[in-house]
C-alpha cells in the first residue's frame, strides 16, 4: 500500500465514553493509507457499555480507566502514551461520530510541510447548525481569545486537534475536565498554529444552558490560571532572585 507519510510514527487518540454505538464506525472510517506506522489509541473512560468489548476486536491500542474521570482525562492518558514512545504526529478526535476521521491527513500535513506545531478544527467554514446558545458561548470565547491573548481562533470549543511532537515533549497538562480550553492557553500565545476547516457531524442531543453558563465562569478562571498565573509566577521568579542576587553581592562587597 502506498502511504501518505510513510514511517511516521502517528498516534491517533481518541478519548471514548459510553460510546457503543459510535466506536466501532469511527475506528472503521480512518483511512489505511495514513502510515505505516499509525497507533490508534482508543481510552475507554471508565464506560458502563460494550465500548472497550466493541473496540478490541479491531487492531487498536486499548487502554482503560478504571472509573470515568472526564473527556481531558482520557485524552491525557492518550498524550502521555504516545508521548512516552516518542510519536511524531498526535491527532485527537472523538468516538461519537462528531470528528470524521477523513480529515486527520489534513490536520497532519501543516505540521510535517510548513513547521506549524498545532492545528485545531474549525467548523464555522461550512455550515453547521449549532445550537444558538452554544454558538453564542462559542462566539464569546473566541472574542475572549482575540482580546486577551490577542490570537484567532474561530472555533475554540473544536476537540479535533492535532499536535507536534515538539509540542508533546514541551507541555504538561492538568485539567480533567478542561483540556481544550488548558491547551489554547498553553499554546497559541507561543506556538504556531493553524486553523483545518471540518464538517462536523451534529449531535443527537444539545446541551443544557447551565453547563455553558458554568462553561463560561470557567474560562475567566482557566485564563487566570493557566495564562495570568503562569506569567506573574515567572516574573516574581525573576524579581526574586534579581534581588536575591544584588543582596548576595552587596553582602560579599562589605566582607
Ligand atoms: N461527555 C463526556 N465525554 C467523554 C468523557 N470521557 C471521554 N469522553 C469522550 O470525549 C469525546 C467528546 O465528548 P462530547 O461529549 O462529545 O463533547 P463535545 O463534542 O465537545 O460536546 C467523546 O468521544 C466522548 O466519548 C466524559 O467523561 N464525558
Ligand atoms: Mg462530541
């Protein structure tokens, strides 16, 4: 078979809870021609159904919580898989139908040809019937985004993502439950990134208000805490120990 990146060592996450219905389509619809050397890593997020049953009859990589701790969880575990047998390429996509895995060749090719360290899906380039109060709060962010961190990002709810290998090395990630967001604030204020126009598949079922307002709060603080707080941490440091060196030095000059 002639391979798009041959020899590349690509992991393909894909984070899946309660997912029966979904796993099986999704593993059967990525293309065999990415690489040769493609790792497609499913993490059964502590699931009451048949996914993990569904999802070993395939020639996949299964790894397992024991107890459902979250979507950025079961992505982490995924992260540090492939980070610790030093992937190339990492594309993250859902189980649930949403994230057609004909575009992952398209969230790839950026990072190989044009040095970019991160691609993020983007929805709003063809038509998608969102929900309005989650097109509103999507909309919110993006704005937040472009005024705070003065970066675009026209999609930043989108879980169809792809990083490098640079980037897998050179961050941690913390949040269980807030990854997408941690990871917009960890990268696209330093690293460069690229915007993959999707068709993304609607939901069956919308979201109710309460989690977006929640949604919102929580962007305040995930901002605060992984953009404001890392900044002032590091200048403190440095204050600090600038102050703690011309102490040492005025005290080594008396003696
Ligand atoms: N909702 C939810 N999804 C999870 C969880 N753990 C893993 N996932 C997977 O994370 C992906 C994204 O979840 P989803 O609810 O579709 O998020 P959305 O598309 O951003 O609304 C899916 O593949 C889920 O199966 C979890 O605890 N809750
Ligand atoms: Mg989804």
């Amino acid at each position: 078979m002639k391979y798009l990146f041959p020899s590349l060592k690509i992991g393909l996450v894909i984070p899946a809870y309660n997912e029966e219905l979904n796993i099986g389509k999704t593993i059967e619809q990525i293309p065999r021609n990415i690489s040769d050397k493609l790792d497609v890593v499913v993490i059964d997020d502590g699931s009451i159904d048949k996914t993990s049953d569904i999802a070993s009859k395939y020639n996949i990589t299964l790894l397992k919580h024991p107890k459902n701790r979250g979507n950025g969880a079961a992505t982490k575990t995924g992260l540090i898989y492939c980070r610790e047998r030093n992937f190339d390429i990492i594309v993250i996509l859902d189980a649930d139908g949403q994230h057609d895995p004909k575009y992952i060749s398209n969230f790839i090719t950026p990072i190989l040809e044009d040095s970019i360290d991160f691609t993020i899906g983007n929805r709003f380039k063809y038509y998608y019937d969102m929900e309005p109060k989650r097109k509103l709060c999507s909309k919110f962010m993006s704005a937040f985004y472009f005024i705070f961190l003065r970066r675009k990002v026209a999609d930043p709810t989108n879980g169809y993502r792809a990083l490098s290998s640079k980037l897998l090395q050179e961050l941690e990630f913390e949040s269980e439950y807030s990854l997408t967001q941690e990871m917009l604030y960890k990268i696209i204020p330093y690293y460069k990134y690229k915007e993959i126009p999707v068709k993304v598949n609607p939901r069956n079922h919308g979201q109710s208000f309460i989690k977006i307002k929640n949604y919102l709060l929580k962007i305040i603080l995930l901002f605060l805490k992984f953009y404001i707080f890392p900044k002032v941490k590091k200048i403190t440091h440095k204050i600090l120990s600038d102050e703690f060196r011309t102490r040492v030095k005025s005290y080594y000059l008396k003696t």
